[in-house]
C-alpha cells in the first residue's frame, strides 16, 4: 500500500501552546478531497499521534474533526511544562514535526 507523509497531503501543520501544559496541533486542508482521505484513512488518529510523539494514548487531551473548516484538531499534554528546565520550545510552535511525518494511506 502506498503513503504519503501528512506534509505532503495538508497544506497547514503546526504547533502552539494551549496554556502551559498542552500543546495543540491544527492540521488543514483547502482542498475537501485531501482532507476526506486523511480523516477517512485511519492514518491520523489519536494512537498514531501519542506513537510519533512516544506518548501514552491517555496523554492525547482531544482529537476532533472541524468538518466546515476541513481541519483536524489533536491536543496533546506537553513533555515538560512551559518554561521548565529543558523545555525548548516556550511558545509551543516546534513541536509539529513528528505529527508532519506521520504516513497516510493512500
């Protein structure tokens, strides 16, 4: 079966802080088709978030779908709180790159 990473199908991912213990992801799309197949495929759920990511699924806050905006939504409990020692990101905005290299059925 072929894939295609989640970066080469949307057209937006990224990261930011959700207060100082989370992290949201917003994953969107311009095109309904791209955005059917990604929703639809089983590629992009909440357990193969918390893998890319080496959580446990109970650490995924949400995960939803915002049909009107073709747009999926997945929160997750940061690593370490905003600003703690080794926290490397204060602002939450790096964090996407694991989620981009997720592999989507085609």
């Amino acid at each position: 079966m072929s894939t295609s990473a989640l970066f080469e199908v949307a057209d937006i991912v990224r990261s930011k802080n959700a207060g100082p213990y989370r992290i949201t992801f917003d994953v969107m799309f311009t095109d309904r088709a791209r955005y059917e197949r990604v929703r639809d495929s089983g590629g992009l759920t909440p357990e193969t978030v918390a893998k890319a990511y080496g959580l446990a699924a109970s650490q995924i806050s949400s995960f939803f779908h915002v049909e009107q905006a073709m747009a999926i939504k997945v929160t997750i409990v940061r690593p370490r709180a905003q600003g703690a020692a080794g926290d490397g990101d204060m602002y939450g905005c790096q964090h996407h790159v694991p989620l981009m290299k997720i592999q989507i059925p085609a």
